[in-house]
C-alpha cells in the first residue's frame, strides 16, 4: 500500500518535533553514537580520550579548535592517507564553505 503524502508529512512533523522538543537528548545521543563509532581515531587518542565514549570525559579531555590545530590531519587525509585519523571511515572527499554576510 503506497503512503499518503499527509502520512508522509505526519511523520516528518513528529520527527521534527521529536528532536526539537527533546534537543538534549538527541544532541546526548548523538555524540554517543559518534564516540563510540571512533574512540580510536588518532586524534582522540592524542587528546588522551582513551577511549572513553561518555559526554562528561569527553567535555573535559576536548576543547575547541580551530582550522589550524587539525590542519596537519586534514593535510594528511588530502594526500591520501586513509587510516583512521579524525573518523574511523576513510573521509572520500571534504567539503568547504564560506559565509559571506552583507547588510
């Protein structure tokens, strides 16, 4: 039985309204999921993460960067490299983006 476009639309609205309404929890479990997936990348294992997956540790182990603190990697996955780096799959391409604001 083919799917109506209103029951489409129902459950993209509950999906949104899921993860609107229940943002901590989504954002918790997400990072779950991320962390699990690559607790042995090496650029958590240089942070000294140790692969703890839980949102306190990593909190206090990883603070923010910026461009120049991962270039090297970045570098590295451009070149070719496909060990686990920054995610535990091969990154196959990166992708750029500027924001250009004008008032």
């Amino acid at each position: 039985m083919e799917r109506t476009l209103t029951e489409v639309n129902k459950k993209n609205l509950e999906f949104i309204e899921e993860v609107t309404t229940n943002v901590d929890e989504v954002q918790k479990r997400v990072l779950d999921e991320i962390l699990t997936r690559n607790a042995n990348v090496e650029y958590l294992q240089r942070l000294n993460l140790k692969g703890h997956t839980d949102r306190e540790t990593f909190k206090k182990v990883v603070h923010v960067i910026t461009y120049e603190d991962i270039q090297s990697d970045i570098n590295r996955i451009a070149n070719g490299d496909r060990s686990p780096i920054l995610c535990s799959q091969p990154v196959s391409e990166f992708l750029t983006r500027s924001h250009l604001l004008t008032f």
